[in-house]
C-alpha cells in the first residue's frame, strides 16, 4: 500500500513536470512567434511601421482638431494698420472700399489731404474698413497687391472670459428680475410695490447696460477693423540750379527780362488794387484841404480889413476945422513997424 502511494507520488510529481514544461515551452514559443512576426512585419513588408505611424498622426490630428475648435471658441478682437505705398490714390481707396463692401463689411473712417509742391501735386491719407473676421486677412493680401507695403502690424485682444463674465451676470441679473415681478405681483401694501418697483428698476438698467457691452464686444469681435494708410510718391526734389556765374548770357537776359516783367506787373497789380482806397482817402484830404484854405482866407480878408480901418482911423483923428498954429518967424513987429 505504501508502494502504491509512493509510485502514485511519482507518476503525479512527473505529469506535474511536464504540464509545466509544457507550459512554459508554450509560452516561450508564443514569445518567440510574437517576436517573429514583429521581425517580420517591420523586416519584411513594412507593416508595422505604417501602422503605428498612422496611429500617431490620427493622434495628432485630432489634437489639432480639438486646438482648432478651442481658438475657435475664442472671442478673439483683431485690429490692424497697414501703410501702401500706391501710383493712383483714388483708384486704391475705391478698390478697398469695394472689397470690404463685397466681403460683407464697410468703410467707417476716411480722409484724403492734397499736396503741392514747385507745381507737383500728391495725394496722401486713409482709409478704414471693418470686415468680417474670416474675410480680415484675405483683404490684407488684396492691399498688398495694390502698391509697395511699408508697414504692417495687427493686434489682437481675446475677449472670450469677459463675454462669460457678462453672460453669467446677465444670468444673474435676469434671474433676479423676475423673482421681483414675482414679488410685486404678491406684494400686499403700497410700501412694499414702491421698493420692489425701485429694485426692479434698478436691475434692468443693469441689464440693460451689461447687454449693450456685450452687444458692443460681440460686434467688434465678429468684424475685424483695418486702416490702411495710402500715399502717393512724392515728387522728386528739382535738379540743383546752376551757379549764377556759370549760366549763358541768353539765359541770364531772359532771366532779367522776367524778373522786369514780374516787378512791372507787380507794380500794376498793386497800383490796381490801391487805386480805390487813393480815391476813398483823397476825398477827405481834399475837402479837408479846401475847408481849411477857405477859412484861412475868411480869416485874412477880416485882418486885412481890421487893419485898413485902424489906418483910416489914424488919418481922420485930426479934427479938420482945427487951423494949423502958425509957425514962429524971426521978423517982429517993431521991424515991421
């Protein structure tokens, strides 16, 4: 009997050792295929490689999927300025005011300034446009194309977490307005309606307020602006003169014969332009003058006759039936006698 559990022993300890090695040769065989077959697939055909390569790039695509939607998600606010230099001003504010048209937007600001200089005229100025925010950068390569850019610059503002914080105040606010009309509707005494109506005043004109700023971001956010700063080439500065001293003596008449010209025709012109105000001026002087002489002359025919009357006032002074006294001689009465 002991025998027999011995043996039975031994035959169960030798299956134990064969299941065991059978097992564990399985295994190391499934090792080794599966190592096969990876030499295979990336030794023979390829396989593998692609595979995994395509597994990476289905990752990175839908990485990218997922930014795409967050910017997009975004409110983003773009300005931008952009400076041209252009042959024909006019022709390239119509053709960017007809494209921001086109697109969907419009021209909000716009000025023009001529220039002149030695006979040469320019025109330099603006334009600003608002267009669509998907159509902002297509309109930025049709400038580009009107001229030689000389600058260029956008910036940007992201808006997004203040539109949340408007939306979650707007939230607030109407959820508050319309527990107060449902207050005023049960309110009881006069008292309680006058504070509810005041409340409830005063939590519209919030609203109200909040919904014009959002409005206001949501519209610059949905349309983006671009001044485009137009100029036309300036002329370019006149060939230096030659020195006095080194020009032809036909050139040098004909340069004095124009300067007679001008300084005669400036004396004209100005004599023209004062003959009125001589005239204007002249009739004062002139009746001034002749008031002046007349009573200089009244004045001198009343000396002249004050001073002939003394004169004969003089003569006459002596009273005319008054003999003369004789005058004394030197004969006497006895000599007479």
């Amino acid at each position: 009997m002991a025998s027999r559990i011995r043996v039975l022993a031994v035959v169960g300890l030798l299956l134990l050792a064969g299941c065991t090695g059978m097992g564990g040769s399985g295994d190391a065989g499934e090792a080794q295929g599966g190592g096969d077959g990876a030499q295979m697939s990336s030794g023979g055909d390829g396989s593998s490689q692609p595979v995994e390569a395509d597994s990476k790039a289905s990752a990175g695509d839908s990485e990218n999927i997922q930014a795409g939607d967050a910017a997009a998600d975004r409110a983003i606010i773009r300005n931008g300025r952009m400076v041209v230099e252009v042959e024909n001003y006019s022709a390239t504010a119509n053709a960017i005011a007809a494209r921001a048209r086109t697109s969907g937007g419009y021209v909000s600001d716009s000025n023009r300034e001529l220039h002149r200089d030695d006979g040469e005229t320019w025109y330099t100025g603006y334009i600003v446009v608002r267009v669509p925010s998907e159509e902002y950068e297509p309109t930025q390569s049709m400038v580009s194309k009107q001229g030689t850019v000389r600058s260029e610059e956008t910036t940007t503002k992201d808006v997004t977490d203040k539109l949340v914080d408007l939306e979650a105040r707007l939230t607030n606010l109407r959820e508050r307005r319309d527990r107060l009309r449902t207050f005023y509707e049960r309110a009881n005494s006069t008292e309680e309606l006058l504070r509810i109506e005041e409340e409830l005043s005063s939590v519209q004109s919030d609203i109200e307020r909040l919904e014009a700023q959002k409005r206001s971001l949501e519209q610059r956010v949905a349309y983006s602006t671009l001044r485009v700063e137009i100029h036309e080439p300036a002329p370019e500065p006149s060939a230096q003169q030659v020195p006095y001293h080194e020009q032809s003596l036909v050139a040098a008449f004909l340069s004095s014969v124009t300067d007679v010209y001008v300084f005669t025709r400036g004396l004209l012109v100005t004599a023209a332009s004062l003959a009125p105000w001589l005239v204007v001026l002249a009739v004062p002087v002139v009746g001034g003058r002749r008031l002046l002489r007349g009573r200089s002359l009244s004045v001198l025919g009343r000396r002249g006759t004050s001073e002939s009357a003394i004169e004969d006032g003089d003569d006459g002074s002596s009273d005319p039936q008054q003999e003369p006294t004789p005058e004394p001689t030197d004969e006497s009465p006895d000599d007479d006698a």
